[in-house]
C-alpha cells in the first residue's frame, strides 16, 4: 500500500522538478535588455490616454464573482440532466432542493443591489457671469 503512495510522491516531485527546471532555464535564456518602449503600457495598439493606474469601482468585480459563482453552480445541472432517469425522485428533490436554495441566493443578491448598475450623474461645473464696472 505504501508503494502505491511512493509513485504519487515521485510523481510529484517530478511534476515540481519540471515546473523548476523551466523558470530557472526562463531566468538564464531569456533575454534582458529593459527599455522605456517595453516598459508602456500596452493596449491593443493605441497609446493609453491618462494615468494607467486607473480605480475600477468594485461592482465589477462583484458582478463577475456572482456570475462565476452562479455559474459554476449551474454547471452541476448538466451531468445531473443526463443520468435523471437511472437516479429516481430522490435525486429530483435532492435538485430541487439544490435549485431552491440557488435561487434564494440570486434573489438575495437581487435585493442587495449587487446586479444594479447606477449610472452616477455627471458633473457639470457652472460658470458664474463676473459683471465689471468701468470707474
């Protein structure tokens, strides 16, 4: 039995042994002549207008974890799905049950706002009109 866990362990090291053989041969070939043209920030071709260092608000990243969330739970739907008939009513309610909570969770995050996407107004500076009077 323990022969068995002694071809994972030299699997493993084997796998970490080519994972490390390949970032020191990256630092030894690979060339390194740093330059302000490299070092830009790249764009699909055009040239970055303003600070690159740019605060995203966090609703986009929410957005993506809920939907990365959701859509990962959804991914146990298909096999599911395909062996329905074999499984019976226990496996039905066991998905019913799985999908009621599913949507009490999307339904919390509808409530909470999280899938909103408010538009802040913008900002329009008002120019006050100066009046001179001639002396």
């Amino acid at each position: 039995m323990i022969a068995d866990y002694a071809q994972i362990l030299v699997f493993m090291i084997v796998a970490v042994g080519f994972v490390a053989i390949a970032f020191i041969a990256a630092l030894l070939i690979a060339p390194k002549k740093p330059s302000t043209f490299k070092k830009t920030t790249y764009e699909c071709g055009e040239d970055t207008q303003g600070e690159t260092w740019v605060r995203f608000n966090v609703r986009f990243y929410v957005v993506a974890l809920i939907f990365i969330i959701f859509d990962v739970e959804i991914v146990f739907l298909f096999p599911w799905a395909v062996v329905f008939k074999e499984l019976g009513l226990f496996a039905f309610l066991e998905m019913a049950v799985f999908l009621i909570i599913l949507i009490f969770g999307f339904i919390y995050v509808l409530a909470k706002g999280d899938l909103r996407w408010d538009k802040p107004e913008p900002v329009i500076p008002k120019l006050e009109r100066q009046t001179f009077e001639a002396k």
